[in-house]
C-alpha cells in the first residue's frame, strides 16, 4: 500500500511541442512563438528541448478557451517500454514484437546512451530494454546514472542485454543496477517472458 501510496505522486511525463503541435492541430513554429511570447509556459530538458506540464496545458487551453479533451490528460494506464539500442534492426525488431502484443505497451526508442538517460526522464518506462555496448554512454555507466536518480526512475526496471557476455558478464550487469539480463541473439519468446516477469 505504502509503495502505490508513493508511485501516485509521480508526476505524469511531460508534454513535447510536438505532442501540443498535434492536438491544436496547428505546427511547431506556432507553438515555439507561444512559448516565446510566454503565453504557453515551458521548460528545457537536460538534452536542450521544450517540454510543457499536463497541467500548465491544460491551463493554456481554458485560458484560450481552446476545448479541453479529458481523455488526453487522464493518466496512461499502458505500461511503458523503453527500447535502447544502436542497432536499427534491433530497436525496429523489438519494437514491432512489444507493439503485437494483447498488453497493447506503448513503445518509445533511444539509439544511444545519452539519448537513453533524457527519454527515461521524459518517458518515465516502466521498463527499459538496454543494450550494454552503445555510443556516447554505454549501458552500464546508463544503468548507474539511472539507479543514483531514484525521483525520476522509481519503480523502473532494466533489462539489460548483450552480444558480448565475454566482455560484459552477468555479475558486472546486474552490479551496475539491471534487474535482468539477456543475451543476443535471442528468440522472441525468450524476449517475451523476461518481458512480462518484469512488468508483473
């Protein structure tokens, strides 16, 4: 109880000038011109971008007298996946498995590990399906970064996974704050199970 009790006051993932671009049904140079005017209140996130509160948008909207569609503020109920990995075969391939699947997930990407670090701030997965070897970050300095900032990724689990088990073994793995670990090439169905056993 006291676990739910804490998980209802994470905050819901912020909005991108895209995802505010699509529901007024107008373009991003409008919306930059409305944060800029100060008439859509914004922040930047660690990579540089425009990221808007649920809140503050809705509160555009009613001060606008824009419509106010409630389904799009209620709080998401699909679990969340984010899939990492440098490889586009890969991403594209687990992507597409996770998407057939009846749990109906909601799947976002990252193709390297910077990129990795500012989607989990931004995306707030439930899981996150890691490849250890990336650029910029690899997955175990990912890992590490994730486990010290616990107000962003509470309740995230990590699957990590690798092709290189020689360099990259499953003691140091699960040492740097993975919750499970998997080796490729991997079936689907292995994929899967590691999938569902983590998000129960």
């Amino acid at each position: 109880m006291k676990k739910k009790g804490h998980e209802e006051h994470i905050p819901e993932p912020p909005l991108t000038t895209g995802d505010i671009a699509r529901y007024c049904h107008t373009n991003m140079m409008q919306i930059n011109r409305w944060i800029k005017k100060g008439a859509l209140k914004a922040f930047r996130n660690p990579g540089g971008q425009h990221r808007i509160t649920r809140e503050e948008f809705r509160r555009f909207l009613v001060g606008n007298e824009m419509p106010v569609i409630e389904e799009f503020f209620q709080a998401q109920s699909r679990k969340k996946i984010l899939v990492a990995d440098d490889d586009q075969s890969v991403v594209e391939a687990i992507r597409y498995l996770l998407k057939a699947q009846p749990e109906n997930y909601e799947v976002e990407v990252s193709r390297d590990g910077y990129e990795t670090l500012i989607k989990s701030g931004d995306f707030k997965p439930d899981l996150l399906i890691l490849d250890i070897r990336m650029p910029k970050i690899d997955g175990l300095e990912v890992c590490r970064r994730l486990r010290q900032n616990g107000d962003i990724t509470a309740g995230l689990k990590i699957l990590a996974m690798t092709g290189h088990s020689d360099a990259y073994d499953r003691q140091l793995v699960m040492a740097s704050g993975a919750n499970d670990y998997i080796l490729k090439p991997f079936d689907k169905n292995e994929l899967l199970k590691h999938v569902g056993k983590l998000l129960e």
